[in-house]
C-alpha cells in the first residue's frame, strides 16, 4: 500500500461545530483538528477551549455502530494514550470520523454530549505527558540547522560527509521528557573556558532551547523486521512540539567523539495535545527540492510520496520581569517545518532499517527546525550567531542565552486557503536558578 493510499480521509474544510469556541478563526482546535491526550487519568479530545474524556463518550452512548459493541473502552483510563493508540488504524480513523460527527453544528449527539464538556486550563501543574514514553531519539534533519552549527563548531567542514546520505540521530533520554508548563532547572555540568581545558563543574552558562517537531510511534514494529518506508507514515499516531533544552557550553565541552550526553538529557519538553497524522495530512507538502549535486536517497529512504507537515513554527520569550509587569512575550523566530530534509517516515523507516523494534509510546523528535532566513532559526546558539548577535526583549533587556526566569513559549500551526488552521497550542517552560551547594 502507499503512503497516498494510508491516508485517511480529511475533515471538509467548510465543517463548523456547535462548539462555539471551536470555530475562532484565530484558535489552533476546530473540529478538523481533535487532537487527544490526558485529562483526569482518562483519554480526552480537545475541541476550541474544552475537552471532553472519551469513556464519558462511551457512557453517554454516543458512539454507533461497531463502535458501541467493539470493547475498545477498556484502553481509554490507563492515565496513558499508549494502549489506545495501539487499536487497529481502522478503528482509530473510525472514532475519528464519529467524533467529528458528534460535534459538527446539527448533531443530534449535542444533547449528550454537552453536559460532559469541560474546561481547558493549562499551567496549572497538573498537567501530564500524553504517552508513557519508553524511548526517545532525537535526529538532525534540518540542513540550515546543520550547516550553521557546524560552521560554528567545525568552520572547515560545516556538513560532514554522511549527512546527506543518513537521517543522523542519537538516543536521547526518556526519564527526563516532562509536559509543557513544567519549570527546567539550570543543569551543572563540565565546561571549558578555552577549548583544551581544564574543566570546571558549575552551572551551565549558556543554556539554550530547541524548537523542534516530535511524532509518538502508534503501531511498532517486531525485532529484526525493518518499517518499509511508504509504510512508515501509517505507523505514527501524531505529532507535538518539542523543546530540547540544551547546554551550550557543557556541550562543546563533551560532544565529540560520541555525540550530545548531558548537555541535552536534563530536560525535554513536549505539548500537551498530540495532533494526528491524520489531522495534519491537509497540510502535507514535499521537502525542499533536492539541489541537483545532491545524492538521491538509498531505495530504502525513497519517499516519492512522503509528507513533509508545512507547520509554521513560532519561539517567543517572556523574562520574569516581562510577566510581572504584563509585558507581552517577544517574538524571537518563526520558521517552518517543510523546510526540513527529511521527511518524518524517512526518519522512522531509517530508525527500523536494522531491525531495531520501535514500540508505541516512543518519541522521534525532527531536531532544531531552522529555515534560510536569521528569523526562521530555531535556537539562541544560531538566532544570536553564538551570542555575537544579541537579541532585544520586550524588558529592554538583551539575550544572548536564557537566562533565568526566563520563559520560554513555542507555539505551531498549519494554515492554508479555504481550511481552517489546525495548530498544537503552547509548548512552556520555564528556567529556574541552579541548585545551590553542588560540588565543584
Ligand atoms: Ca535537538
């Protein structure tokens, strides 16, 4: 089957909901998006401002069909979307389509149904991760992104020769992936004040945010039997916003020869509503073109027909002084993910391609988006050209790295002509102070 044929079918882009808040043209959830994740312990769907927990769907019986007798509840209150992502893609689509039906304007189900809706609020604390994840790897596949870095780090060769030939990638940690809203601690670690040494153990000095796109792995895959890539799209259940933090300088420090450790692993944010595949395939657009020098992909990364999701990315920072004073955050970058090399199924065909079993729950993150333009670059360590560039915030205050107090705030949305946006809401976190009485 190809990828083409995998999709699912879209939401009318004209479809309003009785759910008033749902159709603000300025809001990231009408009902062409209903993304999920996990309210009260329970699978939940967010439309505009309120969400609704989907076992109180099913009580209600608002669902029909082979929906009302298939025993697909028991996976809604495991306080984890794990167990139902893993229903068959067929049943999956099919609570998509009746979910959509509930809640389109006319929908007789508006009687039951609106009893049961309640509220979002965030940055409340309570807030939890969408997925149990039990592995995270994090790739490097903007180019823009990898040129600049490796220009900084490596002025002789910026792009090393296998990267245009491998989606490059590391394992990152899992223990660490907090919810969006979850205050970062500045992280110790080693670093150097000339490039030889010696060390000092301190708190990191130049701490940094990475606006990346992450996708949670529905259906995995057997040990020892690879994911071919044109079925590697139906395998991700959704996407989120990402926010690797990272630690500059404990990272110059320790990144060769085997790649990011502690400057990354303190800390990984993720937005609290995952988006799906099928959701976002309205906004599916093919990569940036290859330029003609480039190398055609191996067979098994050939993605004639793979998506590259045209979301627009946004980084805004609010420093402590700033929300006190109800100065609004400052744009810092607006880029977009289309400009990305490789495409999500190629990262996850490449992932599987030695027979590694990737299973549900695990978070694939793209790496730092960065587009060709100094406002489309998604960290401090490009955006302020390594601090020799800093940037004004709206305090009067420059920043070259975080600084503590400071929030940071990525936002994502689709949009094109004669469809609603369809968007991720907010991905936060704020950097408290080090701890103090470490050793040095
Ligand atoms: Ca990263």
């Amino acid at each position: 089957m190809s990828v083409m044929s995998s999709r699912g079918q879209a939401v009318d882009g004209k479809l309003r909901s009785w759910v008033t808040s749902a159709n603000d043209p300025q809001g990231d959830f009408p009902i062409q998006n209903l993304p999920y994740g996990i309210r009260d312990g329970s699978v939940a769907v967010r439309i505009g401002e309120t969400y609704v927990c989907l076992h109180e769907i099913v009580r209600a019986q608002a669902f029909e069909g082979e929906l009302a007798a298939f025993a697909w509840a028991q996976s809604l209150t495991s306080g984890s979307l794990n167990a139902f992502a893993c229903l068959p893609a067929t049943v999956l689509s099919e609570i998509r389509r009746q979910l959509v039906a509930i809640f389109a304007e006319g929908s007789a189900a508006r009687s039951k149904i609106e009893p049961l809706l309640r509220m979002v609020r965030e940055n409340e604390g309570s807030e939890v991760l969408p997925f149990r994840v039990g592995d995270y790897s994090d790739f490097y596949a903007s180019l823009h992104h990898a040129t600049n870095v490796g220009s900084m780090f490596r002025p002789t060769i910026p792009l090393l020769p296998n990267w245009k030939h491998v989606p490059i990638g590391y394992h990152g940690r899992a223990s660490s992936i907090v919810p969006s809203g979850t205050s970062v601690v500045r992280p110790y670690g080693q670093t150097v004040a000339s490039d030889e040494g010696p060390p000092a153990f301190g708190p990191s000095k130049l701490m940094d945010y990475e606006l990346e796109v992450g996708f949670f792995v529905g259906a995995g895959n057997a040990l020892g039997q690879p994911i071919p890539v044109d079925q590697a799209w139906k395998h991700i259940f959704g996407f989120v916003l990402v926010n690797d933090w990272s630690a500059r300088d404990i990272q110059k420090w320790e990144y060769q020869p085997l790649g990011p450790f502690l400057a990354k692993n303190f800390a990984t944010s993720v937005s609290l509503w995952v988006v799906t595949r099928e959701a976002l395939e309205p906004f599916c657009v093919a990569g940036p073109p290859r330029a003609p020098e480039d190398p055609q992909p191996l067979g098994y990364l050939a993605d004639p027909h793979g998506c590259n999701v045209d979301v627009t990315l946004e980084v805004w920072i609010a420093s402590a002084k700033m929300r006190a004073d109800g100065t609004p955050p400052t744009l810092i970058s607006r880029g977009s993910m289309s400009d990305m090399f490789w495409t999500p199924a190629q990262m996850l065909a490449h992932h599987a391609s030695n027979g590694c079993n990737m299973q549900v729950g695990d978070l694939l993150a793209s790496g730092t988006v960065s587009g060709t333009t100094k406002e489309s670059r998604g960290c401090l360590l490009e955006r302020t050209w390594r601090g020799t560039e800093p940037l004004m915030l709206g305090d009067g205050t420059e920043r070259r790295f975080l600084q503590d107090g400071d929030e940071v705030i990525m936002r994502g949305y689709c949009e094109k002509a004669g469809y609603p946006r369809v968007g991720f809401g907010e991905c936060r976190g704020i950097v408290r102070p080090a701890h103090t009485g470490a050793a040095s």
